[in-house]
C-alpha cells in the first residue's frame, strides 16, 4: 500500500474516487484502521466526549490532542493523520493559531490540521498555511459553535444558513485548504458545494454526493451506549460484544472456569518441595 497525502486528496476528487475518513484515538486502533486500509485517520476533538467524557467537545486542549496524536501516529502508516484543533487554540490570533497548529505537527505528528469555521476565521486558515501546515476545513454543523447555534442543529436549512455555508466554502477554497468538511446539512447544499469547488468535501451527515465521507470509530462500531445520530450507521456491535465478553469474564472466575489448565503455568514439583 502506497501513502495516502494531501495531494491524494485532489487526485481522488480529479479520478472520481471517494475519499475514506475515519476517527482515532489510540495506537491499536489506529493500527487497525491503516491495516484495513482507510486514507485518513482524523484525531478529531471528538475525543473529547468519545474518551474523556465530556459533554461537548469544548473542554479539549491542545495537550489533549498532543496525547492523542502521538499514539495514533505510531500506530498509522499509510493514512494521513490529520489532527483537530481544539476551541479556542486559533481563535484569537494568526499567531497563535500558528504556534498551536505547529505543536501538533511538532509533538504530535499530525500532517494536517483541521479548524471548525470559514470566513470569520480566513486570517487563522492562511496564516496556517503560509507556515506550509495543510488545513482541513470544516462547516455546517460545526460541534465548537453548538453554544451559538443552541445545540446540535442541522445546518443550512434556510436560505440565509445556506448562503453563508456556500460562501465560507468558497473562501476556504481560495485560502488555499486541502478538503473540506461538510457536516449536518442538507444532502442537496453538500452536492451544491461538492460541485462548485475544485477541493474535495468529505461529509458526515451530509448525504452520499460528498467526495469522501467520514464518521466517529465509536459511533460505527457501534460503541456508543447513548444516543445514536441518524447519520450513523454501525457496521459492528461492539457495545454488546464487549459487555457480553465482560459479563463473561466475570462469570468464569467466579465459577473457577477461568484460568484453566491452558492459561496456566507450572514448574517442576521437586523444585518447590524444597521450600515448604
Ligand atoms: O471531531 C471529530 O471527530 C470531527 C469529525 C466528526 C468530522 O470533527
Ligand atoms: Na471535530
């Protein structure tokens, strides 16, 4: 298998082929999403709520996504890691969009980043980019803004949301990023802008016209225990599958099942007679 790259991104969308994203977190299951064979593994600031638990994902500092990066780096061969830059950590200046930006590629190995928003923050996007770090954009239902938007609400269902999406896209565009993503909207606003711009849209919630698509590790695995979105489909049940697992477990050692003979090791009698 060859490296998948920024460049990729464009040839993909120039021969037609859809792009594969997926999430993660940690070293093993970075190894085993490059194994199967996904082009992108993005460390979203998803982790926020998908591994430390919090209720959004507005809590997740720059260390955090440092931690992340580093162990999914080491588990990635082919994928291009692009790693999530957390609320606040490009919003108050290029400078330090910039510095931030470079500590994920610095200490955690991340080839891209990805900052939630378009026009509003062009400056943060271009002064990224003249440091020569790719940026992933990211609109629609953007998770850092639920506070502005009063919860996870679809996105671009007026004409006004519309507008201001397709007009963010276009300058992202212009600002030189690699891909965009396009989540909760409308599946006919995506193919709009799927259309319209010459970069690739990766979707997630924003129906099957997108050049790629992306979607949480957890969420397809089926690990989440609470709420699923509709835009999520599991293609495993791991939920179940470790609880039933767990349960187990639990039941073997309590009944003496677990550990038997061939999890067990011995020695010779003779050599403990010795110390009785
Ligand atoms: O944080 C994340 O996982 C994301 C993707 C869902 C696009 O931003
Ligand atoms: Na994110």
């Amino acid at each position: 298998e060859t490296k998948f790259t920024v460049k990729s991104f464009l040839e993909s969308k120039k021969k037609n082929q859809k792009i594969t994203v997926l999430t993660a977190y940690d070293y093993q299951m970075a190894k085993l999403v490059d194994e199967a064979g996904i082009e992108c593994i993005l460390v979203g600031d998803s982790l926020g709520m998908v591994v430390l638990g919090h209720d959004s994902t507005l809590q997740v500092t720059i260390d955090d996504m440092i931690y992340h990066l580093k162990a999914v780096s080491k588990g990635s061969k082919n994928a291009l890691i692009i790693g999530d830059m957390p609320f606040l950590s490009y919003h108050v200046s290029p400078k330090e969009a910039v510095k931030n930006a470079g500590r994920l590629v610095k200490e955690g190995f991340a080839q891209g980043v990805k900052l939630e928003g378009g026009v509003e923050i062009i400056d943060k996007v271009k002064a990224i980019i003249d440091a020569k770090i790719p940026v992933l954009g990211h609109i629609g239902l953007t998770p850092q803004s639920i506070n502005m938007f009063g919860g996870f609400k679809i996105q671009g269902t007026s004409k006004s949301q519309a507008e201001k999406i397709i007009k963010d896209s276009i300058s992202l565009e212009e600002a030189g990023v690699f891909g965009i993503v396009l989540e909760g909207i409308p599946k006919d606003l995506a193919d709009l802008i799927t259309r319209k711009l010459n970069i690739p849209t990766i979707g997630i919630g924003a129906g099957s016209g997108c050049d790629g698509q992306v979607l949480v590790i957890n969420d397809m695995l089926g690990m989440n225990t609470d709420f699923t979105p509709k835009f999520v489909k599991r293609y495993a049940n791991l939920k179940d599958d470790i609880k039933n697992s767990v349960r187990r477990y639990i039941e073997e050692v309590k009944n003496k099942e677990f550990p038997s003979e061939e999890h067990t090791f011995s020695v010779d009698n003779r050599i403990l007679e010795k110390l009785y």
